[in-house]
C-alpha cells in the first residue's frame, strides 16, 4: 500500500490544505469550545491558588511535590515525538513523516509552552520565579548552578526556542504558499511577514535545506538531553526510589512513547476535523502505530530493567518504594499504568488493529492515560515511603484544585494547537509535494499515465 | 557583572565544609540530645513556636499534614509483638540535624538555603520561591512550607495573639520554606556582642530555646570546635565524628558500649545533631 | 533592676505609641489623636524600655499550682516569652510547654473584657461601679451562711485577703475545688507520713517504684520531678537509676519507665501487698497483713507476671534507697485511700521513710499557706446549692459546669443560688450561667504572691508582678477586686491601701525582718523581692510522724466483670490538657499528646486486643455508654492500656470558652457515675463502667505519627540498649 496517492496534484494539495485554514468540520469549533471552557477553569483555579497558597492543592509534609511536577514530566515527555518526526526521521529520509511532521512539531513546542507553566504554577513564591533565571544583578546573586532545577530551567528553555525556531524554518515554504493564496486580510498580511520574502529560488531552497538539517541535527542531541535532565530532578536527588541511574533513558522511551500516542490521538482528530484524509492517510497511521509499539516494548523492558535493578540492589528504602508502589496507597493507580502502558500497547501487534481507527484512537487514550499515570507515580508514591519511617505511608490526594489547574493545562494545549492549526499549514505541503513528485517520477519511469495536472502550483 | 565575579561568587558557595584546609574556625554550632533523659514532654516543642513564630494552623490544616513544627517529638514502641509496650515508648525530638553536606542544599534551584561558616544550614527566606525541592530531598523531612499565609490566616495571630510574636524573627509568609535554625537569632546576637568584646562566644553563653526550657536537660547544644564546650566533650567522649559516614566505634566486632549516634549518618548528610540512646534496665 | 518611682502602668503607654504591635498588620489605621492619651516618646522613655532590647522580668507561673518561676521576656512593653527562673529551686530555669503557653492565655482573643450583667440571654456591659453596687445591693440582709465561694487552689495574701472579705460577711463557705488533685493521696501521706506532701528525693531513689503517679506529667511538680529524674537517671554512684510503673493506662511517666506493667484496673494496692509478700523481709503486723499476697494470687488478680513481681522485689531488696509513689491511678477508686495505703506500707517496708521521702518544709506563715483543693468540696457544695442554702455565689475562676461529673447536674444547682458572681478570664460554661461575670486580669498583669503546696529545698513566697500593661482598659486584678470588695465593708481598716499593688508591698514590707529583708530599706527590699521574683526562707520541717500502720487495711478482691459495663473509664489526666481551663491555648491545642500523638480533639484509648475482639480500628467512633450517660468519640488503638479498660482524657469538649476550645471533642464527666471514695469522699475518678458500641462512622485521627505508626521499619532512628551494653561511668 502507498503511503499516499501518487496522483495528487500539487494544485490540490495547495487548496486541500489551504482549506484547513479556513473552513474545518464543525467538530473543531465544539473541540476549541471546551477547550477554553477547561482552560478558563484551570485559570480560575490558579488565581485561586495564586492568592490563597499552595494549601489548596493539598500538598504537604512529606508530599511536597504532587499531580503539577507529574503533569509537567508529561507534557516535557510529549514534547519529544515532534522531534523524533521531523528531525530523526528526516535525517533517516523516513518519507512517510511528511504529512504529519508539521503538526507533530507544533504538538513539541505547544506542550513544551504547557509544561513550562506547571514549573512556575508549582513554586510557592510564583512571582519571584525570576530569582531562577541567571541575571546580573547589584547583589550578585545567582541561582545555585548546581540545582537539577537550573539545569531544567535552561534545557527547557534552549528546546523550546529551538523548537520555535525548527518549526518556523520549516513552515517558511507553506507560509509563502499561504501569502499567495490568502485573501487580502490581516492573514494575508501576517502570512506576508512570516514568509520572510520566500520565493522559492534555488539559492534559497540550497540555504533552506542547509539550515534545516543543521537545526534537525542540533534538536536530537536537545531533545535527549531535556528529558535526560528532567529525569537528572529526580536521580540527582538522594530519595530512595528516584536515586536510579536508568532514570534519564528510562524518562527518554517513556518521552517518545507518549508523544507517538499523542500524535495518534491528534492524528486521528486532524484527519477528521480538517478533512485531511488524502494526507493522514491508513498506511502512514499504521507505521506511527508500529513505531508506537516498538516504543512501548522497549519502555516495557526498560521499567523490567527498573525493578530488576532496584530488586537485586538489595537497598531496602529503594524496595520499600517499590513493594510501597505495587501494594500501597497508589498501587490502583500504579496497576493501570502498568496495564495502559505495556499491556494495552498489545492490540498493535495484531495486524487487523494496525488499521482501525476507533481501536486506535480508544488505545492511544489509554496509553497517554498510562503515561501520565507513570509520571504521577514516579512522584507521588515516593513520598509515601523514603528513608524516614515517621512520614511512612502517608498517603497525600489532589485536592480539586489542583485536578482543576491539571485539566486546565489540557485546555491550554489543545486550544494552542488548535489554533495553530488553523492558522497554519498544518500538512507540510512542500514536502508532500516531494512525495508525490518523486513518486509521479517514478510512475513516468514505469510508463505509467499520470494526470498533467501535477505539477501545477509549485514555485 | 563578570565571569570572573560568577566564578569566583561560585567558588566561595560550598565554601564551609569540615575539610582539612578550611576548618570551622571559631564556631561550629552543634547539638546532642540524650535519648534517656528526654521524657516525650513536648516543652521543647513549645519553646520553639514562642521563639520562633511558628503559627498554628489547626486541625484540618493539621490533618492535611501541614503543621509547622519545627521541633518534633516523635513516638516509637520498640516492643512491636508483645501485648504491652512493657518497656515504655521511646521519644525522640527530631528537627534539622544542620547536615554538614545538607542535600536540602544542593537542590534549592536559587541557592536560599546554604551552609554557612558556623556550620548552620540558613534558610534565607526572602530568596525562597517556594519549588520545596529541598524538603523533597531532606532525608529527615524536617523542612516545613508555608502552604497558606498564616499571618493573614484567621485565627493563627489575630489580634493581640500577635503582640506575642518575636521582632527578632520574621514572620514568614506564603510560599517560603522554613525549618528550625538553632535559634540562630540568639547565635548572631551572642556571636556579636562576643565580636565587640573580642573573644569568642563562651559555653554556656547562649541556649537555643528548645534546650532552654528541656525540664531534663535532654538537650546539648554549643560550639563544637571549643574544647570547653559540653558538646564537644560529649561528641569526643561518644567519639562521634563530625566527618564520618561511620564512626570507627561502629566497625569494631561487637559494637562499642558508647551511646552516640547521628540518624541516617550512612547517607552521609553529616548531621550536627548526635543523639545518645535509649538506655533501659536489664535487671527488670 | 528596675527603679523604685517605676510605674507598670507606662508599659501601655509605651505600646501605644512604640508600634511594636505593627509586626503583622504594617502600616495600620492609628492616627495619632486616637492614641494621645497614651503616647510616650521614646526620647523620654523609661529606663527599662529600650527600643530593640528585651529585658526580662521574673514572676510566677499560673497555669498549674506547681508554682514554677518565670522570666518574662519584654520588649517595647509587651511580654514575648516565658523562660524558666533560674534562680527557683522549684524549676531552676526550666518550664514545661504548658508553661510557656500562658502568653496565649494572656493575649486570648476571647477574654472577658468588661463587666457583664444578665439581661436574659445576654450580657449588658456596665461599669465596674455599677457592678460593685450591684454587688453590695444583693448582700445586703443577707446572711453569712446563705453566701459560698468557690475557687480553686489558693495562697498568699490573695487568700488572707479572701478570708477577710469572708470574715467581713460573716460567710465560712469557702470551697476549694481541684478536679484533679492528689487529695487521697494527701490522706493517706498524712496517715503514714503525718505530712499531706512529704518531700520526695526521686534523685536520691535507686529505684522508683510508681503505682500510677505520673510525675513527669502531671503530678503535683512536674517539672520539677523531671530535673529529679534526669539526677535519677545519671544515677547515684553512677548506677542509673530503675523506673518501674504500674498503672492500667499508661501515663508519660510510665512511658519513660523501665518496666511498665499493665494492672488490672484498681488492683494497685494489691500488687503493692504482693510485692511486700515477695520481699519476704516484713514482720510483725506487715507480714501478717501481706501473707495472703502470695504471687499466684496476686499474678491472678492484677496480671502482673510473677516473674515480673521476683524481678521486682529482687531489685528493691537489692538497690537502696529506693522511692515508692501512689499517684492518681491508685486513688480513683472506691478503695483509693486503701490503695495508697498499701503502697505507702511499701516505702516503710523498704526503709525509705527519712532517706527518700523526706520532712518538708513549710512557710512560716501558715495564714499564707495554701488552701488546697479536691473534689469532695465539690461535691458538698452541689449538695448545699442543690438544697438551696445559698442566696450568693461567687466562683472565682474555677469551672465546675465543665469538670462535675454530669449526675451532679451542677448547673441546676447553681440555678437555685439567687446572685451568681463569676470572676473569669472567658466566658466559660460556669461564667455563663452567672449573674453578673467579671473579668479578671491575667497573670500577666497581676499582683500576687503564692506559696504552692509542693516545696523543695527551701520555703518561698512567689512574687507575681505584672509584666506589662493591661490590654484591656476595663479588666482587674482579683486582689484589686477583692480589696474594692471589702473596703466595702470595712472602709476604716483598709482605707490605707489605694489598691492592691499598695497592700501587698504594705504587706510584705509589715514582715520584712522574717522575709529575710532586716537589712534593707523599704525600697530596696521591695525591688530585690520583686527582682528576684521569689523569696527564699527558712522555714521550719515538719518532722514526718506517721508509721506503718496496717489497722483498717483491706483490700477488697478484683471486681467482677459487669455484664452490661465490662470496661472501665480511665478519665485521664494529660500533661497538655490537665483539667481543661488551658484548652483554648493553641499551643496546648496543637501540641500532640505526648502518647498518642493526637491533637486538636479527643479519643478513646483502647487496647488493640480489645480493638480486635470488638472489631474496631482506629478512627472509628464508637458510643461510649455509662450508666449516667454517652458520648461518641474516635477510637485510637493504643498498646499502653489494659484491656479491661478504656481511658479518655479530660479538658477537651468545651462547649463555650472561645475560638481555641468550643467543639473540640468530648468531655468525659458528661458521663462519669457519682461513686466516691470510700473514705475522704472524694470522687472516684475510675469507677466508670462503660460499655462501647460501634457507630459505623469513621474518621481520620488527627495526629502527629504517620500511617506506620510508631514503627521504625528497622531503620535506626530511636535506638535503645540496655544497660548491661553500656558503659555510663565513660560518659560526660
Ligand atoms: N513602613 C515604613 N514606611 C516608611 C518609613 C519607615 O520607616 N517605615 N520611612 C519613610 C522614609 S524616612 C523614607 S526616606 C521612605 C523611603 O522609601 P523608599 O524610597 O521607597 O525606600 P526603599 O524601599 O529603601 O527604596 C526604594 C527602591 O529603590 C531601589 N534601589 C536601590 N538602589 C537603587 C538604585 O541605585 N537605583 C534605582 N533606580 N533604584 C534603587 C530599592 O531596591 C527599592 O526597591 O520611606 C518612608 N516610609
Ligand atoms: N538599615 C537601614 N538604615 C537606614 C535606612 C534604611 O532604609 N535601612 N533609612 C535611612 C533613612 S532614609 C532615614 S530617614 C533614617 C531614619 O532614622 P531615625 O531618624 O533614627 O528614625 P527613627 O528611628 O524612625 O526615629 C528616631 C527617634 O525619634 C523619636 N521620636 C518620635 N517622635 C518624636 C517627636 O515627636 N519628637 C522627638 N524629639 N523624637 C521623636 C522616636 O522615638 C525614635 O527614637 O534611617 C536611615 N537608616
Ligand atoms: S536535616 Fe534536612 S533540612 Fe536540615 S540540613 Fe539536613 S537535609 Fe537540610
Ligand atoms: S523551597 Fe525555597 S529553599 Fe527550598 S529549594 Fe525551593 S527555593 Fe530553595
Ligand atoms: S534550636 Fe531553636 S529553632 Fe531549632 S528546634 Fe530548637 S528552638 Fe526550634
Ligand atoms: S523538652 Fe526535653 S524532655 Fe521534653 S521532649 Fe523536649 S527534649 Fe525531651
Ligand atoms: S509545671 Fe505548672 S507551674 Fe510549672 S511551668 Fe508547668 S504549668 Fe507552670
């Protein structure tokens, strides 16, 4: 099966995605309703917070930490199927990612914005945060260098305008496209701005290529090293449980497991809500669904590593952590990660799944349920154990505020996204043009008919 | 506003650790506490909200585990199969044990929580920002966050409860961590006036106010690098030192038949606070 | 340290101006024409305030009747802190937590603030004027005899000053009242020991054998026994002193003892018979008394080990001298003065008399001696109201609707005297049923002297003296009153006295030859008392004259398990709550029960075997029911109590006294049946029966300890050892 059909015509790709920006299914006005609706109660909830202390969120001696640090592993965690799309992929001429690179990258630098948020809505003195950010100032104090945090504050910072910065180069072309297609407008005029004057000439598409791979190969090293150093908050620290070596590969599989279900959610959702059918198509959707369980198998294998390691350590606190998440409190909570992440994946290996939709879209839910259970049970539980018997087995639970200003951060990033889609290009049209171009090519090769239409549109 | 001031500034902050080339010179304030003569009594405890403006946050706040003690007196059964604790309980007063190499240190993002050169883990509470990655890295978990602003909280200072409140100390609002400091009110005042008159800070001359009001005299507290101090005769006499992760007593076959220890010593924290065990009679 | 013109009454007026009082609120409404009056300029301030200096005074402390002396840390005229008095051989500088919170009572925000009259539900504010005429209107053409006080212990020349009052109306009524006074025990030391209170030497004991006395806790001097003990624990001749506790609920003594055994409720004296038994070195009338007392027996009728008893006896005949107290838990009971007794019997068996308890000494004032309070008062005083033989009642700052067991129904006897004064601090549930309520100075604002009726090395007077300035304009000292009150009545004698600052210096400098002051001047022996917050005297011993007298000794045999109330009530004293008139101190609210770590509410101690049998688990709230009533409360499963019994402490389940103490928890004289002692009268604190039924609710025990409880999981956090591995004599 082709990934997509080979006798698109170029015009068309240009008015299919064109038409993105203007009149989507109605499903996308009800998905941006609720969205702000979330969103606003989550903003309700944080100036709430905001003024009364972190008390509402019903954290304490010893849970200090609750859902916000876990919902903040979990969006830096999405964050990196962006990159592993369009910079892996790209630099292994994966062809297959070029409908879906564009918007898994917006999915990078949205969650990224998303995740940056639970880092200050989580500090007691939120309107202080700046102490964290390496001045000059009069007193010559600066943030302690030797803080995971500080490490966390720059990788997240250097990632998120790299992505920015990824994903407008490589919008410029589909900018262009959009300036000459929009209608006069404040659009017409934004498009303008942004195409930075693209015309399409070979000296600018030789400079755009270069730029873009050395951006690609500057984000993978990035990507990696975030998630490395998110997990570095935890393994640097000395609490039983946390102190692990595996943590930073251990943080990067379960990144690009949940990123690679999200973008099979939002897969699914943009195929339908804008009509992109011809782009998004099954065989593309089936090779996402096949890297997704090979992900999921290695982040499967990786947690086996985990237990193993901490089982024949024979440290006690670090099992008591263990035996704590498996029997204790949270162990619900930890058993369904444990089902969503390794065992739902399953349904993949069956190949009549590989291409169902319905089946795919409930399983991808679930193994983003899985992995934001994963991330809530890497901090909650060990809380309730450590090295301290006196704080032992106190269990600590959200309060609704805090549930609220965790739903909210879902708002928050679906009505970015949603808006950037509409916005933007969401399908890289310039690149599936390659795909269909090197394909007609080699059709014409073979002699076969081919439409004369396509090669119409292009710069 | 250079790389050298950065580095140099970098250089200075773990600046204060017991290593051979910088000692602790003139003071490092320690602490023991004589687990046979504390009593479980709670005075200490108390001495320390009077001193310290700790609020009371009452019993749903206390119930969601947010109380803010600094000073804790824990209670442990050792008997845990018989059908009496027919040997007592055992009380223990737990507070920040003023780690020498304090993981609460490392962590704190913006550097508010530091060592400083009379051996204190300091709380700088104007800097904090409230990320508590320091409480989640406290072995001990004797930090506290202010999870509400207490002083506009009803009923924790309303007025006149608040004329109690000490000048000396500040009264720390929402979104700042805080922990015991050994009083470190009374440390600076006796540190000063010993400055002016030219000597060092005498035995006896200043008392955290846990100690002051102990009813048993449980609590120790001095400068451990001053040979007249209780403290330093007691760590020498228990050989506890202040730079180990295991005392030499301990490797001996068979134990020693001293009582000093310092809680989660293999962590190497290493703790300011020795405890002396628990003593019962075998002849009963 | 002060100078002689001083005038305390500065203190506010420093205050009002220093804006020492803006910690929190920062920049506040105070316009300086609200506070003209008051404003004092720090350029002139008196010598004892400097701005950002504390100094210090020293007073008394009033939330027990231990009498500890205090150091009150001041600065820019408010009191911040109270420290010991080292110069107190009471408390040599130390003081216990409750100690410490009586700033909270000080600065109370739900004090009485001006004299309140009944106008049906409410109360009006009138003037102190106004209240005083009331006063002497409702006296008038009434009787000596138709007028009772009530108030809690008293001493010094408050009491002298009462008594004249008294005398003045020719009323002899005067009810001292403690709910939780060592009163059998008082007589049964007078019996044995011809003394109410000889003078312990725990530090000079090798051994301390307690039936119940929780004298680190709450008995007679806590915080002075605890600086014996830890004298004890260092040891004579460096062997360490031996704790051994027997009691049905284990107290924070027993906590800290070496062997703690858990007696059949009651059975106290028993086992102290047994123990004589098993010394085997009793002869004549003693041995005769304890030859039935053999182990068997004995191990049958209180559960204590033989082994235990051997162990016992083994180490009292071998350690001497050693110490042999009958506290509290000994004495609740019908035979209560049997109890002690029997165990006093012990310390003359041991040879104790003379080397561990000791003659006391005594003031050489006896008019300024304390008047002591029990509970048998109580009783006779709810007998007479009830009989309606009083038209006036006045009750000093004791609260009788709270700590009388509910059958007295105190209340409706109250209602029946015509005129109720009440002199209180908070509208407590006594103050609310009064006629006309006064509000009282806290101690920190007070004139006093006090001699408490525990003395150590020496005798002394304790001074208070205020600390600062009254907060409220409108409150007064109880001296203040008392003299407003009898000048009444005989103007002449006391027109000399402007107030009650006036008297008591006029009083003490009357006696300054015998106070140790023949020396001095007027002035300067008036700011040294003051300075030194107590006078130390020499005052004679009263030479211990009682003998080990066994006539009328019995004891009766173990209660039989009632079948409707198998359980027994251990209504319990705590260190933090004590008899409940501290509650609404926070500090005393939030600071967890040393045992079960709970705070802020009350709880059911109950045995875990009892727990399973019953299948209850901690939290659950059950009903407890006695023949005289129920009340509900959470359940925390607790080893230290014999199944037999369940304890609940008493001071908590307020229904009034303010923010700090209305509605939290439950009070267990709401359900305490009227049994009595035997032989003084007293109430017998532990012949409660109950029954426990399960209420299907469930709720989580606000407590200190986590989920794993006491539990240390093997890690090393409060290590023990014997002392067979360890070597003390190495130590510093
Ligand atoms: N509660 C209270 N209020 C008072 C007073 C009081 O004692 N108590 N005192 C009153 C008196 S006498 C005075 S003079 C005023 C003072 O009132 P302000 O002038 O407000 O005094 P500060 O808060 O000391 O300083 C103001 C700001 O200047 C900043 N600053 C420091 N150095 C520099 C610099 O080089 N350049 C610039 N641009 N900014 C700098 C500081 O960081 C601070 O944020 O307050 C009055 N108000
Ligand atoms: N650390 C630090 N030091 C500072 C400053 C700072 O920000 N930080 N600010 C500086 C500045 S801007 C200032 S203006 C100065 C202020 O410094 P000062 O002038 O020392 O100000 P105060 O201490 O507020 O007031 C001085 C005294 O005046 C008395 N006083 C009050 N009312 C009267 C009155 O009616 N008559 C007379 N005769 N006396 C009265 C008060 O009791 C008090 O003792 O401090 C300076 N010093
Ligand atoms: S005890 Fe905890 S808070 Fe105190 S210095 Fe050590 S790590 Fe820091
Ligand atoms: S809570 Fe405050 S002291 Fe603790 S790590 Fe965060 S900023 Fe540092
Ligand atoms: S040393 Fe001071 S701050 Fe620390 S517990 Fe004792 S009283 Fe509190
Ligand atoms: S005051 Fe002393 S005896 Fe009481 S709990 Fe504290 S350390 Fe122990
Ligand atoms: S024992 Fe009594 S008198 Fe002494 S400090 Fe405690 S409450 Fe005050």
């Amino acid at each position: 099966m082709k990934d997509i059909r080979e006798d698109i015509a170029w015009a068309k790709i240009n008015q299919d995605v064109m038409k993105s920006l203007e009149n989507p299914r109605p499903m996308y006005w009800v998905i941006l309703f609720f969205a702000a609706l979330v969103l606003a109660v989550g903003i309700g909830c944080e100036v709430y917070q905001y003024r009364t202390g972190m008390g509402v969120a019903n954290l304490d001696n010893p849970h200090v930490w609750g859902l916000y640090i876990g919902t903040f592993i979990f969006w830096i965690g999405m964050s990196h199927s962006g990159t592993l799309l369009s910079a892996i992929l790209h630099l292994m001429h994966a062809d297959w990612r070029k409908p879906i690179y564009r918007f898994a990258e917006a999915m990078t630098t949205f969650s990224l914005m998303t995740a940056g948020l639970f880092v200050l809505m989580h500090l007691g003195r939120l309107w202080q945060f700046y102490y964290a950010v390496p001045y000059p100032n009069e007193r010559w104090a600066w943030p302690n260098f030797q803080s995971p945090l500080i490490w966390d504050a720059m990788a997240m910072f250097t990632y998120l305008s790299s992505s920015v910065l990824f994903l407008f180069i490589g919008m410029i072309p589909d900018i262009a496209i959009a300036r000459d297609n929009m209608h006069s407008g404040w659009r017409k005029k934004l498009y303008t701005l942004l195409a930075l004057g693209w015309e399409g000439t070979d000296r600018q598409w030789r400079n755009f290529r270069m730029t873009y791979l050395t951006v690609a190969c500057f984000l993978i090293p990035l990507a990696v090293s975030v998630h490395s150093i998110v997990a570095s908050d935890f393994a640097v620290s000395q609490q039983p449980g946390w102190h692990v070596t595996s943590f930073p590969p251990y943080f990067v599989a379960g990144a690009l497991y949940s990123g690679c279900a999200a973008i099979i959610t939002l897969f699914i959702i943009l195929r339908y809500v804008f009509k992109f059918e011809d782009y998004m198509t099954l065989p593309i959707l089936k090779k996402v669904v096949r890297l997704t369980f090979a992900i999921a198998m290695v982040w499967t294998y990786l947690n086996c590593v985990e237990f193993a390691s901490v089982w024949y350590s024979h440290d006690a606190a670090s099992k008591g952590v263990l035996i704590q998440k498996m029997t204790g409190a949270y162990a619900p909570f930890w058993w369904a990660m444990i089902f969503c992440g390794s065992i739902v994946p399953l349904i993949f290996a069956v190949k009549r799944f590989q291409t169902n939709i319905p089946v795919i879209f409930a399983t991808s839910l679930l193994m983003n349920l899985g992995m934001w259970l994963e991330r809530w049970m890497i901090v909650s539980p060990t809380f309730s154990h450590g090295y301290y018997p006196w704080t032992w087995d106190h269990d600590q639970w959200p309060s609704m505020i805090q549930w609220g200003i965790v739903f909210g951060s879902f708002g928050w990033f679906t009505l970015l996204f949603m808006v950037f889609c509409k916005m933007f290009p969401s399908v890289s049209m310039y690149e599936v043009k390659e795909m269909v171009y090197h394909r007609s090519l080699h059709l014409k090769q073979n002699g076969t008919p081919v439409e004369q239409t396509v090669e119409q549109g292009v710069h | 506003m250079s790389v050298t001031n950065l580095l140099d500034n970098w250089a200075e902050v773990r600046h204060f650790h017991p290593i051979d080339d910088k000692p602790h010179d003139p003071y490092k304030w320690a602490m023991s506490i004589d687990l046979d003569a504390c009593i479980g009594c709670n005075a200490c405890a108390v001495a320390c909200y009077a001193e310290n403006n700790l609020p009371v946050v009452g019993r749903e706040k206390f119930q969601h585990g947010q109380v803010m003690h600094w000073m804790r007196i824990e209670r442990y059964w050792n008997e845990d199969d018989r059908e009496f604790p027919d040997q007592g309980a055992e009380f223990l007063p737990m507070m920040c044990q003023q780690c020498e190499a304090a993981p609460c240190e490392t962590v704190c993002p913006v550097g508010a929580t530091n060592h400083t050169q009379d051996g204190l883990n300091s709380q700088i509470y104007n800097r904090c920002i409230g990320s508590r990655y320091c409480s989640a890295n406290c072995p001990y978990k004797v930090r506290y966050f202010n999870w509400y602003d207490y002083p506009t909280t009803d009923n924790v200072w309303p007025a006149e409860m608040n004329y109690q409140l000490n000048p000396d100390v500040t009264v720390r609002g929402k979104g700042v961590m805080e922990k015991c400091t050994f009083c470190v009110q009374r440390l600076r005042a006796a540190e000063v006036t010993a400055k002016g008159e030219g000597r060092i800070v005498r035995e006896g001359e200043v008392q955290t106010a846990c100690q002051q009001s102990c009813p048993t005299n449980a609590i120790s507290f001095g400068n451990l690098v001053d040979p007249e101090s209780r403290v330093y005769k007691q760590w020498k006499a228990q050989q506890v030192d202040l730079a180990k992760d295991e005392q030499e007593k301990d490797k001996q076959e068979g134990g020693s038949d001293l009582r000093g220890y310092r809680i989660l010593e293999d962590l190497r924290t290493y703790p300011s606070v020795m405890y002396l065990e628990r003593v019962r009679e075998s002849a009963v | 340290m002060i100078d002689s013109e001083f005038d305390r009454r500065d203190f506010l007026k420093v205050l009002g101006w220093g804006g020492a009082a803006v910690a929190l609120s920062g920049c506040g409404n105070t316009s300086i024409e609200d506070g003209k009056e008051t404003i004092v300029s720090y350029v002139q301030a008196k010598d004892y305030v400097i701005p950002g200096v504390a100094v210090y005074f020293n007073s008394t402390c009033a939330q027990c009747d231990a009498g500890c002396s205090i150091t009150g840390k001041i600065r820019e005229g408010r009191v911040l802190k109270l420290e010991g008095n080292p110069e107190s051989p009471i408390n040599k500088g130390r003081l216990c937590g409750l100690g410490q919170a009586s700033v909270q009572h000080h600065y109370n925000p739900d004090r009485v603030r001006e004299p309140l009259l009944r106008q049906g539900d409410k109360g009006e504010a009138i003037s102190w004027e106004k209240a005083y005429g009331l006063i002497n209107e409702k006296l008038s053409g009434v009787k000596g005899e138709e007028i009772a006080f009530i108030t809690g212990d008293v001493s010094g020349h408050q009491k002298v000053l009462l008594g004249n009052y008294m005398d003045s109306l020719g009323s002899k009524n005067h009810f001292v009242y403690e709910a939780a006074a060592p009163a059998v025990v008082r007589a049964a030391n007078l019996k044995a020991y011809g003394v109410e209170m000889p003078r312990y030497r725990i530090d000079k004991a090798k051994v301390v054998l307690s039936f119940g006395a929780d004298f680190l806790g709450t008995w007679v001097s806590p915080v002075h026994f605890a600086q014996q003990y830890a004298a004890f624990r260092k040891g004579v001749d460096g062997q360490r002193g031996v704790l051994i506790q027997a009691e049905s609920k284990m107290t924070l003594t027993g906590a800290n003892a070496d062997r703690w055994l858990a007696v059949r409720p009651g059975t106290e004296g028993i086992l102290a018979l047994g123990i004589i038994n098993a010394l085997g070195i009793a002869t004549g009338d003693v041995a005769q008394l304890v030859k039935d007392y053999d182990k068997a027996r004995v191990s049958r009728d209180t559960g204590v080990e033989p082994s235990h008893i051997d162990k016992i006896a083994a180490i009292l005949r071998l350690r001497s001298p050693s110490l042999v107290l009958a506290g509290s838990a000994a004495e609740g009971y019908v035979h209560g003065m049997q109890n002690a007794e029997a165990i006093n019997l012990l310390n003359y068996v041991l040879g104790n008399v003379g080397k561990t308890i000791e003659s006391p000494v005594s003031v050489p004032f006896p008019q300024l001696a304390p008047s002591k309070g029990n509970t048998a008062s109580l009783k006779r005083l709810n007998d007479d109201l009830a009989a309606g033989k009083y038209k006036v009642l006045f009750n000093i700052a004791t609260n009788p609707v709270f700590t009388a067991p509910a059958s007295y129904k105190f209340g409706d006897s109250m209602a029946k005297a015509g005129f109720k004064v009440a002199f209180a601090h908070y509208l407590d549930e006594t103050a609310l049923q009064a006629d006309l309520v006064l509000p009282l100075d806290s101690e920190m604002e007070d004139w006093g002297t006090h001699v408490p009726e525990y003395l150590t090395e020496t005798a002394q007077i304790n001074i208070q003296q205020p600390l600062m300035e009254r907060l409220h304009a409108n409150t007064r000292g109880m001296g203040d009153i008392l003299l407003a009150l009898v000048k009444q009545r005989k103007p002449e004698e006391y027109k000399a006295f402007d107030d009650y600052y006036g008297y008591l210096r006029g009083a003490m400098l009357q006696n300054k030859g015998a106070l140790g002051g023949a020396e001095k001047d007027d002035d300067n022996f008036w700011n040294d008392t003051l300075s030194n917050g107590i006078v130390k005297l020499s005052g004679p011993s009263s030479a211990l004259s009682g003998k080990a007298d066994v006539a009328g000794l019995k004891l009766p045999a173990p209660r039989e398990a009632d079948k409707e109330y198998p359980l027994r009530l251990i209504a319990s004293v705590t260190s933090n709550l004590r008899d409940g008139r501290h509650t609404n101190q926070p500090w005393i609210q939030e600071s967890p029960d040393p045992l079960t770590t709970i705070v802020w509410d009350s709880w059911i101690e109950m045995h875990p075997k009892k727990a399973a049998e019953l299948g209850i688990v901690e939290g659950d709230i059950v009903k407890v029911t006695s023949r005289t009533g129920s009340i509900s409360a959470q359940v925390y499963v607790f080893p230290g109590i014999h199944p037999e019994a369940v304890s609940i402490p008493i001071g908590r389940g307020h229904e009034a006294m303010g923010r700090y103490a209305k509605g939290y928890g439950v009070n267990p004289f709401s359900i305490m049946d009227s049994v009595f002692e035997s032989t003084t009268g007293e109430l017998a604190m532990h012949e409660t029966n109950v029954n426990i039924a399960k209420t299907g609710q469930r709720v989580i025990v606000v407590k200190d300890e986590g989920p794993v409880g006491g539990k240390q999981m093997g890690a090393r956090i409060a290590v023990s050892r014997s002392t067979d591995q360890v070597d003390l004599s190495k130590e510093v």
